[in-house]
C-alpha cells in the first residue's frame, strides 16, 4: 500500500486497536502487536480553506438549492432529450435536511458523522447546544450559533435523529450527492465536507480567538491537533510589527512614543 500512504496508516492503526482489544480480553499477548514500532508513511497535509468569496458562492448555492433549485444538464443526444424540460427550467431542489445539515457543519466544525448521528434528544435551545454523550474525542458540546436552523427542522415520528435516513428509524448516511451538486453550483473544485471544518477554524484563528478557545470548540483533546491551524493567526503577529516599527519610527524622529491612537 505504499502508493496510498494515508490509506496504508490508517490501516495500521485499525490493525493496532483491533490488536489491543483482544490483548484487553486475553485472546491474545498485548506484545505480539503486529503493528508495533512499524514506522507510518509520511502523509502530505491537505487543509483546504474556502476563503470569503467562497462562502459567499456556497451560501448561494444552499440558497438556491431549496428555493428556486440548482440548474442540472441533460444529455442533448440521449434518447429522454426530447421530453425534458428546456434548458432555463432545469432546476433541481436539494432537500431541507441535506441544505441545514451542510450549513451547520460550516457554523459549528463538527465532524459529519457528529452532526448526521446526533438525536434531538442531544439538542439544548436554552443554553445554544447539542450535546453529545459519546464522539471520536469523548462526551462533547457541538455550540450553536444559529440554533434557528435546527428549530426549523421538521420532526419525523418513529426517529429520533435531526437527519433522518431512508431506512425508519436512522440516521443519514451522507451528504455525497447534495454536497457534490451544491459544489458544482458553487464553482468548488476539490472540496470536501470535511473541509468546512478547516474553514471554521481558520476563520476563528484570523479573528485572533486563540488556539486553545478553537480546539475545544473542535473538540480536540491534544493541544498539538489545533496547532496546524496557528500559521493562520496572523492579526496579533501584523500589530505587533506594526506597534514596534511605529515606536522606532517614533523614536527616530525624536518623538515620545505615545499609546497607539495617542496626540
């Protein structure tokens, strides 16, 4: 597998836990791990932000997904062409669960399994969160910031999930196919749901929040996950440059260096 590095790591690593609960159960010597002292595959990081143009083209697209919906192509050749619609009616609504799930995922930085798997019994209005009893980190809050996208959802009787799946009872598998149609209206090549988790964060390290506020707003346990976020802080570092060259302009010109904003 050396031609996937990141598929051949996590490989290891679901060999190594599978190990390690049989060592637990004493069906086999914690010691013999397989997987133990093998060296992982140097990964390449992939952080994709969307920048504000971006969002501003994603948030028209969700708009336009369950409103006027977005515009699909028909094959001109193929055999159905001739009872299509014409051209300026083809349009395709995108379902309300699937346009709130995705706008969710960009306000909040949950992880989409978080957010598909979670059941209103989790969801706080009062106090703005859903909380879950169980994630990949551990018991975790998921803060809302627009709770009104969750108190518009519609309630199915018989599920208990806020997106509920084709099969009764459970939950939505994924978002592939809206989020694959939103992206081509949006003009968003490459992107991944999982990448509106990077922009959640990159936006809240350029505000200068912090990376310890951000990383448990991500729900990370080591200190270490949120810093790949810390080159994207770059306000404090710009007026920090900007209050010390103005000091030494000042300085220089035989002033006395006042406050910034001072006379």
């Amino acid at each position: 597998m050396s031609d996937r590095p990141p598929q051949a790591n996590r490989t290891l690593d679901v060999l190594s836990a599978v190990w390690t609960w049989a060592a637990k159960r004493k069906l086999v010597a914690a010691a013999d791990n397989p997987a133990k002292n093998v060296e992982k595959y140097r990964e390449e990081a992939r952080d994709r932000y969307l920048t504000n143009d971006e969002l501003i083209r994603l948030a028209d697209a969700l708009t336009a997904a369950e409103t006027i919906g977005l515009p699909y192509s028909v094959d001109e050749a193929g055999p159905k062409a001739k009872h299509a619609p014409k051209p300026e009616n083809r349009r395709r609504k995108i379902e309300g669960y699937a346009v709130a799930a995705i706008r969710l995922l960009m306000l909040t930085g949950a992880l989409l399994r978080e957010m598909l798997h979670a059941k209103w019994e989790y969801v706080d209005f009062d106090r703005g969160m859903i909380f879950l009893p169980d994630s990949k980190t551990g018991r975790k809050p998921i803060y809302l910031s627009a709770a009104e996208i969750l108190s518009a959802l519609p309630r199915i009787d018989g599920n208990p999930f806020l997106f509920p799946g084709e099969k009764k009872g459970q939950p939505r598998a994924d978002l592939k196919r809206p989020w694959d149609a939103i992206c081509e209206a949006a003009g968003l090549d490459g992107v991944r749901v999982h990448d509106l988790r990077h922009s959640f964060a990159s936006v809240g390290a350029g505000a200068s929040l912090g990376l310890p506020i951000i990383g448990k707003l991500l729900g990370h346990r080591q200190a270490s996950t949120t810093q790949r976020y810390a080159h994207l802080d770059a306000d404090p570092m710009r007026r920090a440059v900007e209050t010390i060259g103005w000091t030494i302009e000042a300085a220089m010109a035989g002033k006395r260096p006042l406050a910034r904003g001072g006379s």
